[in-house]
C-alpha cells in the first residue's frame, strides 16, 4: 500500500493497476563483433557516430609546453601519429576497447617490459580492435598496493593475418570504449561497451522510419480502375480475358498516351498517399539519435538549425564542450604517453633526454572566421594604442607580444 501519494480507484492511478508504474527496464542484447563490423562498413550513420568524436578530438592536435615543441610536432608526423591515435579512437569506440602497440626499438623482444633507457628509435605503431586480445587470471597484476592491480601485465594478440604473440602492457596503450560499471566489464571479459550500444534502438528506429517513408513513397499513386461486371468474370472462369483486356489498356496508354475505355462500363482514376506530418515525423527519430550520441544534428546529419534567427553555433560550442571534456579524460592519458616515449627516443628530437618539465596543451577545437579574426585585431590594436597612449607598455613589449597570429587574443604583460 503506498502512503506517501495520490490515489485513485477509478482510474487506477497509483494503485498496483497504474499502467504508469509497470515498466522496468528490459534486458539489453549487445551487438555482436560481426553486426559492429557490418554497421561500420555499410551502415553511413552508424560510422559517423564512431568517428566524428574521435576526428574531433584529434583535429587540431596539440602542442608541449617545452622548447622542443616544434621539432616534437615534426617527429610526431613522420610517424603519422595523429591518425593513427585517431583510428585506435574509433576503433575503440566501436568495439568497447583497443590496444595501440608502439614498435619501440631498445633491444628487447615485445613480451619484455620496455627498457626506457635504451629506447633507440620509434619504428611505427599497430592497432588491435578488443576480439584480438587475450589475457589469462595468471597474468593480472595481483598486488592490491600497485596501482596496476587488476590488470593484465601481458596481453596475447592474435592478428587476423599472421601468427599471435605476447607483448608486455609497457608497449601499448589501452584505448577505452563506453565507460561501464566494473561489474558489466568483468562480465564482457574485461572491456568496455561499444558507443552504439546505447543508441541501437534509436538507430533501428529511424531505419525503420526511412524503409516505411521509402514503402510509402513508392505506393503514393495507385491507379484504381472499375470493370462492370468484374465479380462474375473472374468467378466465371475469365481470368485470360480480364488479364488481355488489361494488357490492351496499358498498351493503349503507353502507345498512343490515350487511354481507350469502355464508356458504359468502365472508370478510371488515381488516388494518392497523405504525407502530411512525415518529414516531422522523421525529423524526431533524428533528433533522438542526436541527443543520445551527443553530436549536434548540423554535424551528425548536416541538416541546417531550423527556427528564426538559428545558426546552430551554440550546438556546435556545446558539443566542442563535450569534445573538450574527452579531450582531458581520455586522450591527454594516452598522448602523454605516446609523448614521453617520442622524448625518450634517442632518433627523436630530444636525442633520449625527457625535459624537467612539460605537459601538453590542446588547440582550440573553435577556429574563428577570417571577419572573426579582423574584428580581434583590430580591438587589439585599439588597446594597444591605448598602452601605448598611457604609457603602460612600451612599443618594444606590444611588439613582442604580437609575434604570431594566436598572441593576437592574450593581453600584453
């Protein structure tokens, strides 16, 4: 008996008969690895979602805070890093976990731990999606004081061309999926969920939506013709001879684009499907995918923001937002990882020698238009006359301040 609301026996509303109390939630089936490779093949929508986050998230890259920053970007791009850490994003995101094996050379062999102090060179890195890494209880770190406790201190990898092979977890690093509780990974042999699992039935509405509007779309005009007497010929027997006199009608209108009939007993006409209130319709199952994936309809559909006076910029700033948020959780984990090494390599920039201090620092993901950036120089001149003016900063400290089209947008001092 519920003492702490409203009650109604007539209409049953908070009694045990409330239709609005009986839900609870379903059992969920996840996608399996063959129907995640099947929808990031062929499924346009599904692959969007998996890789606009993680293109985003890489898009303007970053920079160190070191000396060094400049030659590190180089060395990065001879390695083709930002595309590769892009790829093991997706890959991530698509199967629930991957694993980003750097090929370092310090004279060990890959089931060894990485010898930091004779990391001679970067040859390249690999990616293996989750269905390729195996780990057995024996190889988990199993000193509740380590930090590492839990995890595997060796993973078995099993190409999809070419033999399998251990490697010490000090050479990959582990690209997260879809965070879950530590009860469902240890449930999904310890990784993540894939990003789409929580947007599959939204996804397998709006498909529906598409095949019904196609269905409706190809059955908008159907032709309706009358035939006189139409019941005792085809219970007579006449079936040849309703089918001919079809035939000659569809040929008439074909040929002479007239059609011939029978003034006593025969009608012609068409009628066409309402499709009033579809393109609503349709629009609301896209707006459902947009707000479980968090990407903002102008990028996830290219559709434009509807409403007056709407550009969709907040959207697209709210997302970059999100994006941001990513940025420092899950990517700043793994590029200051892939960082110190490229330092430590004797072949790189920093001849093995990692600075005293350094972090990374990411670009702005919203650049600003050419009229944007006009409109910034020209404020930032005006103050810097006004500087000048009062005699606050000398010509000698505005100039230095100004080297550089980003030193546009800080203060001087």
């Amino acid at each position: 008996m519920r003492l702490d609301g409203w009650q109604n026996f007539f209409t049953l509303f908070g009694t045990k008969g409330d239709r609005t109390t009986r839900g609870t939630p379903g059992l969920h089936v996840r996608f399996t690895q063959p129907e995640l490779d099947d929808l990031y093949a062929g499924g346009g929508l599904a692959r969007r979602i998996i890789d606009l986050p993680a293109q985003d998230m890489t898009r303007e890259w970053f920079t160190t805070t070191d000396d060094g920053s400049e030659e590190l970007a180089e060395y990065m791009d001879e390695l083709y890093m930002q595309p590769k850490v892009t790829e093991a994003l997706s890959i991530g995101r698509l199967f629930g976990g991957a694993l980003l094996l750097m090929l370092v050379d310090d004279g060990r062999d890959l089931s060894e731990p990485l010898n930091e102090r004779n990391v001679r060179s970067i040859d390249g890195f690999r990616i293996y999606d989750r269905w390729q890494i195996n780990w057995t209880q024996k190889s988990l770190y199993s000193d509740p004081k380590l930090a590492k406790y839990g995890h595997p201190e060796s993973y078995y990898i099993t190409p999809y061309a070419g033999g399998g092979f251990n490697v010490h977890e000090s050479r990959v690093i582990r690209i997260p999926g879809l965070a879950v509780s530590e009860r469902k990974r240890v449930e999904n042999n310890g990784w993540d969920y894939s990003v789409l699992e929580p947007v599959k039935q939204a996804l397998m509405d709006l498909d529906s939506s598409h095949r019904a509007s196609a269905s409706i779309i190809q059955d908008f005009v159907q032709t309706v013709m009358s035939v006189k007497g139409l019941t005792d010929m085809l219970s007579g027997g006449q079936e040849e001879a309703v089918k001919k006199r079809l035939d000659i009608m569809d040929m008439s209108r074909s040929v002479l684009n007239t059609l011939l009939m029978d003034a006593d007993g025969e009608s012609f006409s068409k009628q066409s499907s309402s499709v009033s209130g579809l393109s609503d319709l349709l629009n609301q199952f896209r707006i459902q995918v947009s707000s479980i994936t968090g990407i903002p309809m102008t990028k996830l559909f290219g559709q434009s923001p509807g409403g007056m006076n709407a550009t969709g910029e907040s959207d697209v700033r709210n997302y970059y937002d999100e994006i941001a948020t990513q940025q420092s959780y899950v990517l700043r984990p793994i590029l200051e990882r892939l960082v110190r090494v490229c330092m430590l390599s004797k072949a790189g920039p920093y001849g093995g020698r990692e600075p005293d201090s350094w972090k990374i620092q990411f670009n702005p993901l919203w650049q600003m238009s050419d009229k944007e950036m006009a409109e910034v120089r020209k404020l930032t001149a005006e103050t810097d006359a006004l500087y000048l003016q009062w005699a606050v900063f000398g010509s000698d400290e505005i100039s230095e301040a100004r080297e550089g089209a980003e030193s546009w947008k800080n203060p001087v001092g």
